[in-house]
C-alpha cells in the first residue's frame, strides 16, 4: 500500500512529496488515523479552484485601463443586430409591445423652399426634408451599453445605406416629378437607436401636382397638398401618423415666388380601394397671391392705355390721323396686354376676374374710336345738310329774281338787286323819277 503522504501528493495536497509502500500493520494504523485529512485537503483545493475562476471573471467584467475605441464598439453593434442569422428586413417590424398589430410610422416634414408655383400646369415645386421614425425591436441594442461609459458615448448608430433595414413603402401621391440629391454624397440617413427606433432622413425635390380655382384670379387664395401614403402595406400592416410636436416645419427666410403662404394644416387622408384601405397623411398649404406685382404689370398699363385713349376728345375733330393714329394704337396695344395676360393662365371654361377687367379696359378704348368714328359722321352729316340748305337757299333766290309771274309774291325789298333786270329803285321822286 501506499502512504497518506503519496495518496496527498499525488492527489495536489499539502505534502506533495511521493512515499514508498509500506507494508507493515503499523502504517495501516497510521493511515487510517490520517483519512480525515484527505478530504479536507481535497475541499481546501476545490475552494482554491473555485476562487481563481471567480477573481477571473471578476477581472474581465473590469473596464480596461486603456482608452475605449468606440467606432470600434460601434461596429461590433452593427455585426451583431444586422447580421443575416438574426436580422432579415424582408419582414416587417412587429406592432407595439411586440405584438402582430401594424406598424407605426411616426412622420415629419421639413419644408425647406418653394421653387415655382406654376399656374398653366397646376403645379409647384418643392424641396424637402422628409422624415420617418419606427421602432424594431430586432435592432435593440441597449444591453450592449452597460459598460463603462458606452451609454453615454453611443446615443445612436448611424448609417447611410438603407438597403441594409427593413424600409417602409412610402410614395407621394400626388406627385409628377421627383429627385434625390447626392452632391457630393446621397443626402440621406438612418440613424439605429438602443432601444430599437429607426430614423430615416432624406431631403428630396418634387413637383406636385396643385388643381386650382382660378375664378378671382388675381386676387385668389390656392391650396395645395402634399399626400404621403403606403403603397402596398394596407392599415392592418402599416400606419402613418403625425409627430405630436411640429408635425410641419418651415425654414424662416422662406421666399415664394408671388405667392405668401398664409396657412398649412397637417391632416390624415386614408383612402379606400378594390385591394383594401392605405393608410394616408396630407399637407394642405395655402398660398395667397401677391397683388403687388400684378398691380403694376397688368392694373397700372391698363388704367394709362384707357387715359391716353380719352387723350382723342380733346384733339380738333378734323385732325383725324391723329385721332385715328391714337385711337388704333391704344387699340392694339390694349389687345396685346390681354393676349399676354391669357398666355400666362391656363384655357379655362369660366370667366376669371381679370377677364372682366381687360374687357372693360378694351371696352372704353374701343369706345373712343368709335365715339370719333361718330363724332366724324355727325359733323360731316352737318356740314353736308347745311350746304346743302345754303345751296338751296341761293338756287332759290337765283331763280325768283327773274320769274316775271312771281315777281308780286316776293316780300318787299326782296327783289332782284338794281341792274340785274329788276325795276328801277324807287329814288325817292327825283328829278329822274318815272312818271306814268
């Protein structure tokens, strides 16, 4: 047999020294007055081990003493929530609390200029920021912060690529045109929050399309809208909302082209079709027009095209090329302004303000050349009648002189003239006087 000490030894005890047999009846005594110690010294090993594998664990959970890398850290994040076992944007993000309800998209805009606000196509042109904001809870990371300062260093994680997440089907429903910038990169983000929440951020141009009511045109009121809506994801899937706080900003400077925007409402817009009801927000912006610029490039020229054409009454009505030349011009000119105002506004069936006005304009001018065109009529009328009249006054005369069988009915004094064949004057009963 072998000895208590070899047994220790062996076994990583105290002695750690080997022992020879010992065959005699007085080592076994000795042996089994030392069995006690054997276990103890095995429970005193176990401790020892168990305590090295906590001080090693206790160790690794200390924060290194070197300086902590976080774009590093941030990498690591990415690779962990968007890998390919764990992440796949093909599926929806789930409702609240984790449940099949839809998905929430929280919207806001950024209205940062208008570029034109067309009146012949019905349409203006505007440029944008435009946000979105859900929550994945597939994209969850907070648990990854709890060391050190991480929480504080990483509030989110951003990306540019948004091919890599799940991505709402978001389209604008009434738009005719649309581009992305990407001078000098693509103006688009996502930012990953801890707790899940995404943020996509991307500014755009579009051209949308405006109906107008241009009845009172200039001195009308437009509304226009911008609609945002899903294309395939129907309410039980997906819905929009607005951002409880400044659902709509507008930058400061703002500047329309002769246009204030007076007001803007944001509002929801759900529509119904044969495949099912699409969650829908709206915009509904209304523009007031300048009345400034067309006071002076239509009201003003009209008002002094119509003054100058009154300018002919006070012309000698027998100076007709000038009152014609005048009358004409104004004319013309008149039909000229009209002709460009209606090329700057669509063909409508109705009649517009500015209508009324440029008709009455063209109205009085056209008046004063046909007020001359009477007046010239009237007065050679007149100085036709009245030589006429003195025509036949002198043939009369002319023609009573020498009628003999007539001579009685003329007044006294009437008579032909002395030495045109009439009787002699009566001198008075002179010297010369005929006597019977």
């Amino acid at each position: 047999m072998l000895s208590l000490r070899a047994v220790i030894g062996s076994s990583g005890g105290l002695g750690g020294r080997a022992l020879v047999p010992n065959n005699d009846c007085g080592g076994r005594r000795r042996l089994g007055l030392k069995m006690p110690w054997l276990a103890v010294d095995k429970l005193f090993t176990f401790f020892i081990l168990l305590s090295a594998l906590h001080l090693s664990r206790s160790l690794r959970s200390i924060p290194r003493s070197g300086p902590i890398n976080y774009r590093e850290e941030e990498k690591k994040i990415l690779d962990s929530i968007l890998g390919p076992e764990v992440y796949d944007k093909r599926i929806r993000p789930s409702g609240l609390n984790g449940t099949d309800a839809a998905t929430i998209i929280v919207v806001n805009l950024y209205i940062r200029s208008f570029a034109k606000i067309d009146d012949v196509k019905m349409e203006y042109s505007v440029q944008i920021t435009f946000r979105q904001k859900w929550n994945d809870e597939r994209l969850s990371y907070d648990h990854r912060l709890s060391h050190g300062d991480m929480r504080s260093k990483i509030k989110y994680l951003t990306m540019t690529d948004a091919r890599k997440v799940w991505m709402p089907d978001t389209f604008f429903r009434n738009e005719k045109e649309g581009r992305f910038h990407n001078i000098l990169v693509p103006n688009v983000y996502i930012r990953i929050f801890p707790n899940g929440d995404v943020l996509y951020s991307i500014r755009v141009s579009l051209t949308l399309a405006c109906p107008m009511n241009l009845k009172l045109y200039p001195l009308d009121r437009q509304q226009c809208s911008l609609r945002v809506a899903s294309y395939g994801w129907t309410t039980g899937d997906l819905q929009y909302i607005w951002k409880t706080l400044e659902p709509v900003q507008i930058v400061k400077d703002l500047h329309l082209p002769r246009f204030t925007l007076e007001k803007y409402i944001s509002d929801y817009c759900n529509i119904k079709t044969n495949t099912g009801e699409y969650s829908c927000l709206t915009v509904d912006l209304t523009f007031k027009r300048e009345f400034s610029y067309y006071l002076l490039t239509i009201y003003v020229p009209c008002c002094m095209l119509v003054i100058v054409s009154w300018v002919s009454f006070w012309l000698d009505p027998n100076a007709v090329p000038a009152r014609v030349s005048l009358g004409v011009t104004t004319l013309l000119t008149m039909s000229t302004q009209t002709a460009s105002i209606n090329n700057s506004l669509p063909p409508v069936a109705y009649t517009k303000a500015i209508d009324v006005w440029t008709g009455v304009c063209v109205t009085f001018v056209f008046s004063a050349l046909l007020e001359y065109a009477l007046v010239n009529y009237a007065s050679r009328s007149d100085a036709q009648r009245l030589a006429k009249k003195k025509h036949q006054k002198q043939w009369e005369l002319d023609h009573c002189a020498f009628d003999p069988e007539h001579m009685e009915d003329l007044p006294p004094g009437s008579g032909p003239p002395p030495g045109m064949g009439g009787p002699p004057a009566n001198n008075g009963g002179g010297s010369f006087a005929m006597v019977r």
